[in-house]
C-alpha cells in the first residue's frame, strides 16, 4: 500500500453544485474510512470551498483514479480539473 494525494478543483462559480452535492459526497467517503487518511476542502479568498484534497491510502494509483471517478462530485460535474500523485510524508504524520 501507498499514499497517494489526490486534488481536485471546483469549476468557476460551482459552490451552489458542490452544496447540493455534499450529502451523497460524505456517505461515499464514509465508505473507504479506512482508506482516506486525510481529507477537506481547499478554499478561496473568501473562505469557500473551491476544491478537495484527499490523502489516499490505496494499492496503486489506477485505484485512487477509480475512487476519485466514482465520487458523487466527479459524477455531478463539479471538478475542473483533478490530479492524483504518490505521497511520501517526510514531516508529520497522516492520521
């Protein structure tokens, strides 16, 4: 197993869709509680969540690009852009 860090970024003006979104987001992540070692939301100047960032513990990265493509806000549309990246914690510690 590895930790992969995944990053997600909210479209232009799509916070409306992320909060009609939110509920069905959580369950989902509630299902890989032992997976997910660190997750929230990346926010704007004005402090609204504007993306997602997800620390991953998974086999590989086809996994996490499976994972993020099932999320609810993947499915909604809500993400511009997302990018997955092996992680190697060198300072701290990932719950």
């Amino acid at each position: 197993m590895a930790i992969f860090v995944l990053t997600c970024i909210d479209k232009p003006a799509s916070l409306p869709l992320r909060m009609a979104t939110r509920e069905a987001h959580l369950a989902y992540m509630a299902g890989f509680a032992g997976q997910v070692r660190l997750a929230g939301p990346l926010l704007d100047a004005a402090g609204d969540p504007a993306g997602s960032l997800i620390f991953m513990e998974a086999a590989d990265i086809a996994e996490v690009h499976g994972f993020s493509a099932a999320d609810p806000y993947a499915l909604a549309g809500l993400f511009e852009r997302t990018e997955v990246r092996a992680f190697r914690p060198s300072v701290g510690t990932l719950g």
